[in-house]
C-alpha cells in the first residue's frame, strides 16, 4: 500500500509533540490538534524548541528544522481532520476524553478506509474501537517517550481490527524509522505490563525510608546499565501518567503489585508530578 502522505495527531503534549515532529522529519504533511487556540500555542511551541535543541545539539541543519516546520499545521478543529489518511489520537490518559475524540474523529474522517490510531497506555483498544463505527480500522500504536529518541512503538490489535489495518499500521511505523513489535490488548501491554510493577517497587522502597531516592536511581544506574533509574523514569514519564497507568492495570487484573502507593497519589495530589511540574522524586529547572 502507499505511504501515509496526510497524518493527524490529536494532542500536542510530550507524546503527541513527539510524535508529529518524529513525522515531520519522514516528510509526511502532519496537521496537529489541540483543545483550544492557547494549547496550539503551546503544543506549536513545544515542537519548535524540540526543533531547535535538535539544531544546537548537531543533529538537524536549520533548511532540515525549516523543512520540518513547512510540514506541520495546527488546528483546535477535530473537523479539519477530514482529509487525514491516518490519525494518532495522543489525549489525556483518560478513557472518556479520549472515546470522545475518537467518535468525533471517526465522524470527521472522510475516507472510510482511513486509520484511527491510540497512543492510550493502558485502556483497552477494544473499547475505545466499538465506540466507533469503524471497530476494523482501531489500532493501539504506543509510543515511547522522548518519542524522537525510543525506537519502539507497540502495536496493539483489538479483537475488531482487521489484518489489512494491523499491516498497514506497521509499515507506518517502519516510514517513521520506528521498530514495531505486536502486543496483546490486556492492560500495560508488553512493556508497561513488566516497567511499571518495577518502578512502583521503587517508589514502595522510597515510602517505606528504606533507601533514599538517590541511591534507588543511582542503584540501577550504575549497577543495571539503566540511562535512568526508576524515580527518575517516573518524573519523566509524570507522575500523573503514571498513576493512571497503574490504575487502569489494577483495574484489569487487581494485583497488588500494580496498585499505586500512597505516596505517588499524595504526589500527584500535590501537584508533584515530576519533569513537567519542576518537581517529582527531584527537582528541574524551570
Ligand atoms: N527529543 C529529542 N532528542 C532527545 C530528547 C528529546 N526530548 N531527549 C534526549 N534526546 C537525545 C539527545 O539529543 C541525545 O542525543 P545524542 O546522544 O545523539 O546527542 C540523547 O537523546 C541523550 O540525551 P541527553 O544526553 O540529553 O540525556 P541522557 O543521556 O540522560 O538521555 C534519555 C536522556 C534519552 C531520556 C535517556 O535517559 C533514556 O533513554 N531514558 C529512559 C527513557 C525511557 O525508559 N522511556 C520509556 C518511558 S515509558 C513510556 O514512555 C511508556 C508509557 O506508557 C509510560
């Protein structure tokens, strides 16, 4: 089949950011939507400054940034999705915002054949596909964060997606220069199913004063080849993210090993939600 030409992404937050700029750089028109005119702003900005950090570091000249910037738009209209052939819906974590998105999307969509995409973590793809008219073409595709940096991208066919979309959607992932493996629909697919246990093992350590965080991340820095430890991941990933990641795998299969502990709730009561709130396990500049 051909190549995407015409891609959406729904959410311009770290993952969707990620994810329409790892596009731009395919050479795919990628039209980007966001809630409101203030969060386009932000999302457009979040893409520059991706852009530009990639100039300073070497890795990108500034025709190659320009080129890229040439190939997004933005939009608060999920209607202006019309003529997209693919669409990742990237939203909030949160299963009735994103059904939301997905059932206007599928209205909005033009072509009949056209591919709805999740970047959901942890809600089941079956249920965000039946809430659609188009339960063939709904596919989980679960991207890594920082999105230009992870090779990988799950796959995640529901019980409804047909084999034409499931291949369709892996040779998309090999256009974005991503490696795909396939994953079941059961809550944490494959990676989150074996991370997160590990990371609120870390936090459960940190709560109980057995060990400081420091040594926790540096314990599996040094000693495990980890670019991070765990309480680190987590600041990276949000605590937010995270807990409702948990949530949702708790939900599925009430193991105690995924309920999250007090201590990331009181956390993210607090606002404490890691890299993008200047504070989590540990602080960031602004
Ligand atoms: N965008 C683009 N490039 C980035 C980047 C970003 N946001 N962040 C880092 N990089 C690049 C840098 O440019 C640098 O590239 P070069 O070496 O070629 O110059 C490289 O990544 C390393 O970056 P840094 O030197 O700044 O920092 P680092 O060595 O500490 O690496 C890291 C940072 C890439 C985040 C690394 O620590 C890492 O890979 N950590 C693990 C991340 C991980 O496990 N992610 C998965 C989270 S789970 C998830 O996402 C799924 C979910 O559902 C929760």
């Amino acid at each position: 089949m051909d190549p995407v030409t015409r891609l959406g992404v729904v959410g311009c937050g770290l993952m969707g950011s990620g994810i329409a700029e790892v596009a731009t750089h395919s050479g795919i028109d990628v039209r980007v939507a966001e809630a409101n005119r203030d969060a386009v702003e932000t999302g457009r900005r979040r893409i520059t400054a991706s852009l530009e950090r990639g100039v300073r570091r070497g890795k990108l000249s500034e025709q190659q940034r320009d080129q890229a910037l040439t190939k997004l738009s933005f939009t608060h209209d999920l209607n202006d999705m019309a003529d997209r052939q693919f669409v990742i819906e990237a939203v909030a974590e949160n299963r009735d915002i994103k059904t939301d998105v997905l059932r206007t999307l599928d209205k909005a969509l033009e072509d009949s054949a056209a591919i709805l995409a999740t970047n959901t973590s942890s809600i089941p793809i079956v249920d965000l596909a039946i809430a659609t008219e188009r339960p063939g073409q709904l596919i989980g595709m679960h991207f890594f964060n920082p999105v230009p940096v992870q090779q990988l991208v799950e796959l995640i066919p529901a019980l409804t997606t047909t084999p034409e979309t499931v291949q369709r959607t892996r040779d998309f992932a090999s256009q974005l220069g991503k490696q795909a493996i396939q994953a079941p629909d059961r809550s944490g697919f494959v990676v989150n199913a074996l991370l997160v246990p590990y990371l609120l093992s870390a936090v459960r350590m940190a709560e109980s004063g057995a060990a400081h965080p420091d040594d926790i991340d540096q314990g599996m820095e040094l000693g495990c080849a980890h670019p991070m430890g765990p309480l680190r991941l987590l600041d990276l990933i949000g605590l937010d993210t995270a807990q409702a990641v948990a949530e949702s795998m708790y939900e599925e299969f009430k193991e105690p090993l995924y309920a999250p502990p007090a201590l990331l709730r009181r956390m993210v009561a607090a606002g404490h939600l890691g890299r993008k709130s200047g504070r989590g396990f540990h602080t960031y500049d602004a």
